[in-house]
C-alpha cells in the first residue's frame, strides 16, 4: 500500500465525532488533499444494513453477536471503501475505528479485550490509523446531546447504544480514557 493518511475520531455519544471529522475533512481538502470522509459500523451497503441492526432499539442483540456484526461491518468497510480509497492516495478520516470497539464491547459489554484484539486484526487485515483523535465529554451530557440529534430516526428515547444506562456510558468513557 502507498504512503497514506488515515486518521479516526473517536468518542462517547454525543461528544462531537461528526462535526469534527468534517471540519478536519473541509481542512485537508482546503490543503489540497482528496479525501475520503467515512464512518464505522458504515460505508458500504452492507455495513449501512448492519448499521442499522445494531443501532434499532427493538434489536435484541447478544454482546458477542454485537461485536460480530461490527467486525464484519468493519471488514467489508476495509475492503470495500478504505484500502482502495488509500491506495488511491486519498487521506481517508473515519468517524469510529478499532477503539470504538475496546471501549463499547470491551469495556461497556464486559467482552474479552483479547478477543476482540484478534477480531480487530482479523476484519482489519492489519491496517492501523496514523493518528486518532479522541473527543471526551461527560456521558450524561454526550448521551443527552445525541439523543436530541437522533430524536427524528429514533424518537426521544434515542438508538439502541443511547439507551444503555449511564453506567454503560461511563465504562465505555473509562474504556477510551484507559
């Protein structure tokens, strides 16, 4: 694979992933860059439909099947959208990566941080960020604010991962901030 850029944003619900890995898009292309602006589970006809699995709060998922329907999101994601889009020579900004994954199914959903690891390794084939940005902000207010914005998709409840108690919450941040 050619030198490349691939940066991910990473944080808690509601903590600004959005808006930043925009900003950091319309900066790059301001620079001269072709870029590639993305997001996990997301990017790919298949990964949208997982997207949408997971995130359906009527969707009585098992944390195991939770994690591998992100790793096979992921791995799709990979294959289909960012390793051409390097090769290609774009910069490729990805809203949630592997971290997400540690924080949310490790940490949040108690699973096997080494067996995520070798999932992770799995669905990536190896490909690792340049830099990862983290965005922190207290789960009370994050969830809050997410739910305001997903309140038209899922109503004022929020999706299926916003739902989640605020214990979840805090050990997803503890997962991000470990």
């Amino acid at each position: 694979m050619k030198k490349h850029i691939f940066i991910t944003i990473e944080g808690g619900e509601g903590s600004g992933k959005t808006t930043q890995s925009a900003l950091l898009k319309e900066y790059f292309e301001a620079k001269g860059f072709g870029v590639l602006l993305t997001r996990e589970p997301g990017g790919t006809v298949v990964a949208e439909a997982i997207r949408k699995l997971l995130l359906n709060p009527n969707s009585n998922l098992s944390p195991i099947t939770e994690l591998l329907l992100y790793e096979a999101a992921r791995a799709q994601h990979i294959e289909e959208i960012i390793k051409p889009a390097l090769e290609g020579g774009k910069a490729v900004i990805c809203d949630r990566f592997t971290d997400a994954t540690f924080a949310y199914q490790g940490y949040g959903r108690k699973i096997s941080l080494s067996l995520i690891k070798k999932l992770n390794d799995a669905a990536t084939e190896g490909l690792v960020p340049n830099l990862t940005i983290y965005l922190d902000i207290q789960p009370d207010l994050g969830v809050g604010k997410a739910k305001i914005l997903d309140k038209e998709e899922y109503g004022a409840l929020g999706d299926r991962i916003e739902r989640e108690s605020i214990t979840f919450h805090n050990a997803v941040r503890k997962g991000y901030l470990d």
